[in-house]
C-alpha cells in the first residue's frame, strides 16, 4: 500500500466522508419542542423514525468514499466489472448527494432540516465535487503527500516529482566507478551515470544505436522524437511492449523514468532495473 497514490482530490473526499459521519449523529430535522419532546428528535441512526435516511445518505457517501479511497491501492485499470473501484465510489458519492437533496425537497410540513441535514449535505457536496473533478484538475490531481513527505527520510528536501538527493537520476549521487542505471558501470561511454540529468538532443540513450531512440521490432518511430526523463504523478502500471494486460513494472512517483520512444499517446519507458514497457496513461507527467 503507497499512501503516495492518493491526490489532494482523494484527501477531500477523505475530509467529506469524516464529516459526514459527524453529520449523521447530529439532529437530522429541527423542530419547535419543549422539554421532553426535545428528546424525540431524530439523527440518521435513529431507524426507527427515519428508516431509510442512514443507509441511502450516510452509509453510502461514507462506502463510496471508502472505495474511491481504496481503488487507489489497486494497480491502475483494475476493474470490476465494467467499471474500476474509484468509479464505483464515486456513483456511490453522487447517488448519497442526490438521496440527500431529496430528503430536502420532501422534508416533512412542521419542520426544518437540522445541523445533521445541512451539515451531511456540505459534506455529500464537497464530496462529490471532489470525485468527480479530480482528474481533470491538475491542482486537485496532484499527490496528498509528494515524495519524500513530511515525516519521511529526506522530508522538504526535493518538491514534487523530484527524487531525493543521491536518489535515482538525481545530482549528487552515486558517481564514477559505482553502478549506473540499467546496470551499466559509472564512467562508461555512451550510458548515462547517476548525477547526469539524462540524455541529451542528439544523444543516444540506454542501449540505443547513435541517433535516437530504439523501438519494438515493427513498430514505426518518430524521427523527431528525442528521449526525455519524467515523473508520474501518482504509481502507474507499465505494461509490456506486446501488448500483454498484465503489468510488468510500476512506476511510483519521486522517481525519474527515462521516455525512450513514443507510440501515438503512449510511451516507451524503461525503469531502473533495465525493464521497458508501454505506460498508457502519460496525463499529467511532468517531465526533466
């Protein structure tokens, strides 16, 4: 489990789930009452009075949210059945929302919604927006808590979608005579060495023929495509070059991979270890 994977889209939808069980132990309408009638006003847990209002508002915002959280962990493209986990928690969210701003408009004659109604329904609102939005904001798409976080070894050392100093790829780590990525031996022609920012225009790269980037037998290149170094936002899956659905790699964020081909939206990128593969889902990358 990589905590790194989840985005600041993730922490609201984690702040509105919280919230929204604070919500369901508050009042869920507000009446005029005095002395023991008092007493009598219902919360969501109270299923005698309010049967339905706990499980289609308050359980499932708090499930959704639970699931849209958790698809995070899993490898990218999971699914389960036609949808992914994330999808799934975010429907859920929505149809939490929609149960709440119903119980709104038909509230019953006399009475008004109480702090748990306006509070839960805050809460569903802040949520949903969250679910829904996040990958298309980049502000929101960004990781919760970057590489090398607070608490962490190296914290506020590096920012985000940089690794830790004496890290892969990074200046000021390991140097001539010590071992390189891809298993090439610092100090030899032709490969890059850890401190070195990557290849360069016109540069070959890791087991590449001068002049550009290697690909795939059969596959075409683009001729004007020069290999670059780049972060992900968040753990992504690498599958391989043959188009297997099984991942053979992910990449996790704070680590630079190097881009070596591009296939349409898709690149060619090859991890430390020497493994290349084909990374689908390029949005958001940023890149060396």
């Amino acid at each position: 489990m990589n905590i790194r994977s989840l985005t600041r889209g993730d922490g609201a939808v984690i702040g509105a789930a919280v919230l929204l069980f604070i919500a369901s132990f508050l009042d869920f309408f507000s009446i005029e009452c005095s002395g023991s009638l008092c007493d009598e006003v219902p919360n969501a847990w109270d299923t005698e009075k309010l049967q339905l209002i706990l499980p289609s508002i308050f359980l499932t915002g708090i499930l959704g949210a639970a699931a849209l959280v958790g698809g995070r962990f899993l490898p990218e493209g999971r699914k389960f059945g036609a949808v992914t986990l994330p999808q799934f928690g975010a429907s859920l969210i929505v149809v939490s929302l929609w149960s709440m701003i119903w119980e709104f408009i038909v509230a019953p004659d006399g009475a008004d919604m109480g702090a748990g109604a306006i509070l839960g329904l805050i809460a569903v609102l802040i949520g949903a927006a969250a679910a829904l939005i996040t990958p298309v904001v980049p502000a929101l798409a960004a990781p919760l808590v970057p590489a090398g976080g607070a608490g962490g070894p190296g914290a506020g050392a590096a920012p985000y979608g940089y690794p830790q100093q004496g890290g892969y790829g990074y200046p000021g780590g390991p140097q001539a005579g010590q071992p390189g990525p891809y298993g090439a031996q610092g100090g030899q022609p032709g490969q890059p060495q850890y401190g070195q920012p990557g290849p360069q225009p016109g540069q070959p790269g890791p087991g590449q023929p001068h002049g550009g980037a290697q690909g795939a037998p059969g596959a075409p290149q683009d001729a004007g495509f020069q290999p670059f170094w780049f972060a992900v936002p968040m753990a992504r899956p690498l599958f391989p070059e043959d188009g297997s659905p099984q991942p053979i790699a992910e990449l996790a964020p704070g680590t630079w991979y190097l881009a070596v081909e591009q296939r349409g939206q898709a690149l060619i990128a090859q991890t430390q270890d020497g493994r290349r593969g084909v990374l689908q889902d390029t949005s958001n990358i940023q890149r060396g």
